[in-house]
C-alpha cells in the first residue's frame, strides 16, 4: 500500500516571508488552500491513504473534509514530525511512503502516479527537487528506508543519505512540483501558469490584481501589520 504524509506548520507561523505581502489572516487561508490542491491531487491518484500532520483544529477540518487522516504533531521540528507519521503508515501496513509539503498547489495526480511508477521495487528511493534545491517529494520503499532531512539543500542531504546506504536514488522533475509558494515572486510565477487552483481562486478574491508584479507593492502598503 502507498500511503502519502503532508506537513503542515502551525498556521500561527506560516508563510512568514509573504508577510509584507499579506495579513496574518491571509497567510492562514492561503496555507489552507494550497493544502486543499495537495489533496485534491493526492485524492485523484493511486495514492491508498493521506495522513496529514499539523497542529491546528482548521487543518483538521480540511484534511476530514478530504478525506485525509489527520495526526497531530507531538514532537517539535518538521524531520520528527514526518517520521513520526511514517512509522503510523508502517504500523498500517504500508509498503511505502511518499512525503508532500502543504505548498505546492500545482502538484497533479500524474505527478504523484509518476512517483509511485519510478519507485517500484523492494528498495527504492524517488526525489523531487524544489526550485532552490529544497524538497518537494520523498518516496521511500520501505517507508523508513533514508531519514527524512528536510530543510535548506535537504534535495542534496537526502541523496547523500541515500548514496551512505547504497540505495539510488530515482528523480522526478517537474515545472508546477517544483514551484513551492513562499515569496512575492512565487505568487508571480503562479499566475504565469495557467491554472484553476483552489489557491489561484483565493488569492484573486483577495487581491485581483496579485498577478501584476507591480501590486504587490500596493498589497503590502495596504495591509494592516
């Protein structure tokens, strides 16, 4: 069985970097957005189980509302979160585990099937890299095969990790996984691409104007601190 884990920071703290951009309020609701499209994609594949963990009673209601599992994170940092997640996958009989951030709304089930087709065998590790060499998808056959590191360069940290095992590594690349949303440029690129996210809708009932690079100037003085 193939089950997928999503993370989700506390939405007290989300998207800090879009502070100027955006109101504590409307950080929140973005976050909850871009994790209704990672569902929505995960809900359409050959995924067998989502199990999102968070900390906050609206990520639950999204994550039962899709369908999804929901744990609550008991330990800090994002890499013992995860892996907490994983062994409840394992304790399930899962065969393996595929490790989603909550920001990447432009993931697709074919990207997720693609995933699951590139990592079939008994030992087998699939990466996907961010645009800064972050990760945006950890596959791994069997679920604990490498640790999750998760964090700046984890792309580079997670390979090595592998290669200090003797797994290789298979690779995913796409354009809309790669795109993680944490800057006013990432906002920019996402509207560069053709789309109807959930995330999408959202920010254009918040700001019409968002995917003009010139307002988010114009956001940012506008918003209340």
């Amino acid at each position: 069985m193939l089950y997928a884990v999503v993370p989700v920071k506390k939405l007290g703290s989300s998207k800090r970097r879009l502070s100027a951009v955006f109101t504590p309020q409307e950080r929140r609701l973005l976050t909850l957005a871009m994790l209704e499209d990672v569902l929505d994609a995960l809900k359409a594949s050959m995924v067998d189980e989502t199990v999102v963990v968070g900390e906050d009673a609206q990520v639950r209601q999204v994550a039962e509302k899709l369908g999804a599992s929901y744990l609550s994170a008991t330990k800090d940092g994002l890499n013992a979160a995860i892996e907490d997640a994983t062994a409840w996958c394992a304790q399930r009989n899962a065969r393996s585990v595929l490790v989603l951030p909550a920001d990447i709304p432009l993931l697709t089930a074919k990207d997720v099937n693609r995933i699951a087709q590139l990592g079939v065998g008994n030992r087998a590790v699939v990466l996907s890299p961010s645009s800064n060499w972050g990760t945006n998808a950890l596959y791994r056959c069997p679920p604990k095969l490498i640790p999750a590191c998760f964090g700046p360069k984890s792309f580079l940290e997670h390979i090595r990790e592998a290669y200090r095992r003797g797994v290789s590594v298979r690779l995913h690349f796409s354009a809309g996984l790669a795109m993680d949303i944490d800057s006013a440029e990432d906002l920019k690129k996402l509207f560069d691409i053709k789309n109807d996210t959930k995330t999408v809708k959202f920010l254009k009932q918040i700001g019409p104007n968002l995917g003009n690079p010139q307002s988010h100037v114009k956001v940012a003085k506008n918003s209340p601190k």
